[in-house]
C-alpha cells in the first residue's frame, strides 16, 4: 500500500506517490544559520529524515532540496555586531548543522542549496513579480508581496482574510502570527549593513522568497512535497505558496507536511526558562546521540512529543536492547533447523512496521513491533526454541527496521568524544555552565559516592582528588550531618 500521509493543504490524510515516474521531488526547510540547532530543531530534521529513509526503502528515487538560510534579520544583525561579513559569520554554524546531521545520522539530502548563492535569481522572480502586478516597489527601494491580489492567500494556514487591510505593511522576518500583511521580498540597504546589486536594485531579500527560487530552481514550478516545523505554516509557507503560484498559476506544492513543536520538559523551549538545548549541550552532558534520535523519533511526528531527561534515560534503554539483541542473535550458537513460530514473526513483525509508516508515519507503530518481536525471540532463545535458520529472518526484520530508526550501530562514544573536542578546541569547556554540564547526574552521585567510601578507607589524597574534580565541573559539595549534600554553581 503506498504511503498515508496527512496533508496540511487539504487537512485531510491522502495517499502519497510523487505525481511523475518513480522520483519523489520535495523541499525542506533548512535551518537559519546564526548559532547552534537545538533539539527542537531536529525534531523536525529528524521527521523528514525518517519520511526520507521509508520513501527510499519504499523503492522511490529521491530529488530532496534543503536550503541553508545564510541570509536573514538575525544574521545580518549578529555578523555586524561582530563586525564579520554574514558569509565569515554563518559557515561556522553552517558546518556545525553538517556535523549535527552526521552525529544523528541524517542523511544528507541530494542538494543543500545556500540563500547567499541564489540572490540574483530571487532578485529576477521579484521583478517579474512586479511586472506581473504582484509585487510593489517602496519609495526606499523595497519590495512587497501585494497579498490582496492573491485570491487564495490563507489556503494553507485555513486562516480567513478576508477582510485584509491593503498596504499594511511588515518588514521584519519575525512576525506577527495573526496578522495579515504586505510582505518583504526585498529590503533597502541600511546603513552599515549587508546587501547586494540586483536588477531590482540594491538591497537583500526578505526571508521567503529565497525557499520559492531555490524549490523551483531545483524541483520545477510543482513538485511532490514541501516540509517544515508547525510554525512554519503561516506566514512562511503561506507566503511561498502566494509568491510561486502568482508567478506560475501553478500548485506549487501537492502535499505540505508540518512536524509538531518539540516541548521540552513540558514547556515551550526558551532560554529564559532555562530548558533550551542545542544537540552540542546534550552530548557534552554524555547523552548519546542514539538515544536522543531513537527519542525524537519515537513519537509521531504529528503528535505532541516532551522531551524529558528521564525520556532519554529510557530511550537509552531501548536502544540498548536493541543492540544486545541483535548481539544475542549474532554470536548465539543455536541448534539447527527452523521454527515456524518465529519465521512467522520475523515475517509479520516486517509487514507491521511497514504497515505503521505507511499509517501516516506512525513511528510508535513500528517500535511497538520490533520490541514485540525482541521480546518475543529472547524468551523463544531463553527456552532453547530458538533455531539457527530464525537468525537471518528475525536480522532482516532488524535490519528493515534500522534502515528507518538507525540506532542500532554503536558509534556514540566517538561521536561524544568528537564533539567534546571541539568544544574544548572552541574555548566552550572553560566557560563555567558548560563545565558543569559535562557531568551527568548519575556520574556525580557515583563521585560522591566514590568519595565518601575513600574518607572512609582514609584515603584523603583520593577524596581530595575527587573534591578537585567536581569542582572543577561547577559542582559544590556539603558535608553535612546527614551526609554530602551536592548541587550546580
Ligand atoms: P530555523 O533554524 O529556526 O529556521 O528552524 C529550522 C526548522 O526547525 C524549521 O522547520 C522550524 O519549524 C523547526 N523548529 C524550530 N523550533 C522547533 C521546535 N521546538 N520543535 C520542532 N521543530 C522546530
Ligand atoms: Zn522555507
């Protein structure tokens, strides 16, 4: 059966198959390159990355477009502030997002396409735009989308305009999500700031327009399928969707998939309520990166997924069974012959998680399967029912399953200890939040207790050493009455 998946534009779950031969065309956003991705952020990397590895082993071929947003507000704000040029000042980030995608085993899409590399080509669709009557010029030298020419402008974001105020104007890239208004598709040089010479003038782009050149320069004027984050709905995707089809009169996208906002611990994720991390935090706090992909993958994407400490724990447990059974399978020696009983189950373990992600992506669908059959076959192997031809089934359906989840090859420690490294190359390890990070709770508790037992033993140049460490880690230790009392400076 081909794949179900919801689709924001009709609201409704439709059958999806890319609309020419066998190539699936679709766009991603990227991420907007100012600083580091945080966890939330690959939620959504980490949903098209799973919808990308089951089309592929749904045996499509892929044409899958990410742009890397190296132009916008912040960025131009921050690189002046640090009086680099935006291009000095985004690879860093930029090539920290490529190392992010390989520590969670995103696979890299057929093309990352830069904004900065497309400008003269956003500058020409503007220009037809206005030639068309689409697009207006401001007596600065800026340029608007006129969304009251656009009938179906709220299509996609099932938001009425009716009543749109012509000429209200925004142009900042952080906008007001309920309202309306002419936006920015080319902004006037400020003084001191970055811009570029175009045919519509001096200046820099809004941030839309680049998604609609670089989707359309890559994929056509329609292609199969556009992703994001939830917030990207409205005004982002809106604003795409009116800019490309008053261009073309074409369906600039069939199917618009929206991943649902990460929580974290509950809450929207922010820096002051201090639950804001990026990947980097994670694995210099010894997460493995495993667990936290297994984690951000085993809610559907749709679903509402809060991402906890004590959720990593048990991610990380999860993963651990699965790479211990795979082990199990792999070294035991087994009596030969098969058994009908798990020849079933391999089997029907495969049809059920093909038939979860075919269930609009139901993640949970599937890892609810694959740890039935683990279960399952260990207690078949603890009662000697397990038979030597049962290994290559049930390793299949192992591996069917990581060809999605990709969890079960253990690279952590290296990918932890390469991220450290370059946290300490960068100068970050000496700052003392980040110091106090690196060492998990559990790992405190197992110092002190280390520690406690040394003054015990009266091996005080021990006790002193391990004092020593922890505070260097930014952890303040108490001896009290009733024991060592520890917390966080
Ligand atoms: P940005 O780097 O801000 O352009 O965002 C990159 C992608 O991450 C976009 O698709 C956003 O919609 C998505 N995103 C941002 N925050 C979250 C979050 N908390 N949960 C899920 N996706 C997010
Ligand atoms: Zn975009």
């Amino acid at each position: 059966m081909p794949l179900q998946l919801y689709n924001t534009l009709s609201n409704k779950i439709e059958e999806f198959q890319p609309a020419e031969n066998n190539t699936v065309r679709m766009y991603a956003c990227g991420p907007t390159v100012y600083d580091f991705g945080h966890i939330g952020n690959f939620r959504t990397f980490v949903a098209v990355d799973l919808l990308r590895r089951f089309l592929r082993q749904s045996g499509y071929q892929l044409q899958h477009v990410m742009n890397i947003t190296d132009v916008d507000d912040k960025i131009i704000r921050n690189s002046a502030r640090e009086h680099k040029s935006v291009q000095e000042y985004t690879r860093k980030y930029e090539l920290a997002f490529l190392e992010d995608m390989q520590t969670l085993n995103l696979q890299r899409p057929e093309r990352l396409v830069r904004a900065t590399e497309h400008i003269a080509e956003m500058a020409e669709f503007i220009r037809k735009l206005a030639e068309k009557g689409y697009a207006y010029r401001t007596e600065d030298g800026s340029y608007y989308f006129h969304i009251a020419r656009f009938p179906g402008y709220g299509k996609l974001s099932k938001k009425d305009f009716a009543g749109i105020e012509t000429g209200a104007r925004v142009d900042v890239d952080e906008y007001d999500k309920d309202n309306a208004r002419d936006f920015a598709l080319w902004k006037a040089p400020k003084e001191g700031e970055a811009h570029w010479e175009s045919v519509i003038g001096s200046g820099r782009p809004g941030w839309h327009i680049e998604c609609s050149v670089m989707a359309m320069k890559y994929l056509g004027p329609s292609f199969d399928l556009h992703a994001g984050g939830e917030d990207l709905t409205f005004p982002h995707h809106e604003n795409e969707i009116a800019q490309s089809e008053a261009l073309t009169g074409q369906t600039f996208a069939r199917f618009w998939m929206h991943v649902r906002f990460l929580l974290v611990e509950g809450k929207k994720m922010s820096k002051s309520e201090g639950n804001f991390f990026t990947l980097r935090d994670l694995l210099l706090k010894g997460h493995k990166p495993s667990s936290i992909r297994f984690l951000l993958s085993s809610v559907p994407y749709r679903k509402q997924l809060n991402f906890t400490f004590q959720g990593l724990e048990q991610a990380a447990h999860s993963v651990g069974r699965l790479r211990d059974f795979k082990s199990r399978l792999e070294m035991a020696h087994l009596p030969s012959g098969k058994s009908e009983a798990m020849q079933q189950l391999a089997a029907e373990t495969r049809r059920e998680m093909r038939a979860g992600l075919e269930d609009d992506l139901n993640t949970a669908r599937a890892l609810a399967a694959i740890f039935d059959m683990v279960r399952e076959a260990n207690t078949a192997a603890d009662r000697n029912e397990l038979k030597q031809a049962d290994k290559e089934p049930l390793l299949a359906a192992l591996n069917q399953f990581d060809e999605i989840f990709a969890v079960i090859k253990d690279d952590d420690a290296e990918k932890i200890a390469r991220a450290t490294e370059w946290a300490r190359a960068q100068g970050l390890l000496e700052q003392s939040n980040l110091a106090a990070n690196l060492i998990s709770e559990e790992e405190v508790e197992r110092l002190i207790a280390e520690r406690a037992a040394a003054k015990k033993a009266r091996d005080f140049a021990r006790s002193d050493a391990i004092r020593a460490q922890l505070t260097h880690a930014g952890i303040v230790v108490e001896d009290t009455k009733d024991g060592m009392r520890w917390k966080r400076k």
